[in-house]
C-alpha cells in the first residue's frame, strides 16, 4: 500500500557548530540510515519532514536538498541520491535545545504518480450533507488514472485524472449523503471515514483516509 513509510527516529547525532551560530540558536543534527529496500521502476523514495519550527537546511550525502522557512511540513525526491549507507544532515534555526531533534522526518515510497494538498470538507444543507474532496495528482504516468472517493467503505464517486509534474487540480463533490452519518454520537465522534485512492489498473498508487467533521451548519435550501 502507498505511500509506504519509514519513519527515521532517533537517535539523531547533535553536533557543534560555531559560536556564533550557536549562540544564534542553530543545531546541526545528523542521522543515518541503509537503503529502504527494493525500489522498482515505478517507485520513488522522498524525504519528507514536519514540526520544524524555524528555518531548517538539508543536505544528504554531502548534497545540498535545499532550505525551507516555517513551519508547514516538506519534501524532497531523493531517488537518484540514495546509497547502500546513507546520512541525513539538518541544520535547524531557532532552537537551542541540544538534546535531541523533536521535529519528524521519514522515508516515503510512492509511485510515479500520488496526492497533494488533499483537503476535504462537509457542509450541512438540512437534512443533507454535502462532501466536497480537492487536490493535486503530481507525477507522471503512462496512462490516466483512477480516482475513488469512498465514505465508509462504500464508493461514493469516481473520476479519471491525469497527473502533471507540476500537479493536476481536481474536484470530487458528492451533494447529497445523509446526516445521519455524522451522527452516530461516541461510536464515531469525528464523523466518517473518508478515503481517496488513486488507483493505475488493479493497484492502488496512493491512498488517504480521515475522518470528517461538519465544518459548519447552514440552513436548509442555504
């Protein structure tokens, strides 16, 4: 099942660096790891990372992935870097914690083709709800693929897409499930199970599933 993911925990090694960069609250850490198994042709292995607050450098094998600012989580393709013996090195700003690394990094296996910025929302109109499931397909492949909306377990809509290196937009709505789905009281407080998987023949390249809320109430016929 994609993504498939290999979540890189400590320890990290925190190294010293110069004073003043010290003393301006930057920490080197640096961690390494083997090859993640078998990668075929249609696979490919990114870094990505969370929870960094300030700005954070990245370098692997001595190459240099890039810089990021803030605190939303990144990413990078590392395929063609990857060696047997592998080591990750961050220089991360704005901590002067020198214990450890409390951010998250892992290894993600994808296909050529997978979801982005996946957001999903439940609106109430009455009696009814209405599922409303955007996003991206980023990468490539050697045909359209397939995407499917499935609301507790069930298909709920279907759609074929066709993904872009620079990620191809798409919609899924489904206007007109029960209330009742989301409300089922403690058996599923958080409503219900959405998941969307996009899907090359008979595989399932990418899937995602969580649980929905109602954002808000409307009233009926608004």
């Amino acid at each position: 099942m994609y993504p498939h993911r290999i979540r890189l925990r400590g320890p990290w090694e925190c190294q010293p660096l110069s004073t003043a960069r010290t003393a301006a609250g930057e920490s080197r850490f640096r961690r390494r790891f083997g090859y993640p198994g078998r990668i075929d042709a249609h696979e490919r292995v990114w870094l990505t990372f969370a929870g960094i607050a300030g700005a954070a450098e990245v370098r692997l094998n001595d190459c240099l992935l890039g810089r990021h600012e803030g605190p939303a989580a990144f990413e990078f393709e590392v395929t063609p870097l990857l060696r047997p013996r592998n080591e990750l090195v961050l220089d991360v700003e704005g901590t002067r914690d020198q214990g450890g690394w409390r951010g998250d990094a892992a290894l993600e296996v994808r296909c050529t083709a997978f979801l982005r910025e996946l957001r999903r929302t439940a609106v109430l109109h009455g009696d009814r709800v209405e599922l409303r499931v955007c996003g991206e397909v980023v990468g490539v492949a050697e045909r359209p693929l397939e995407l499917y909306l499935v609301v507790d377990r069930s298909t709920a809509a279907y759609q074929v897409v066709t993904p872009s290196a620079k990620g191809q937009p798409f919609e899924i709505v489904v206007p007109d499930l029960p209330a009742e789905m989301w409300s089922r009281g403690e058996e599923s407080p958080g409503g219900p199970s959405v998941k969307v998987d996009l899907v090359n023949g008979a595989i399932v390249w990418y899937t995602s599933e969580a649980e929905v809320s109602l954002e808000k109430i409307t009233n009926p016929g608004g």
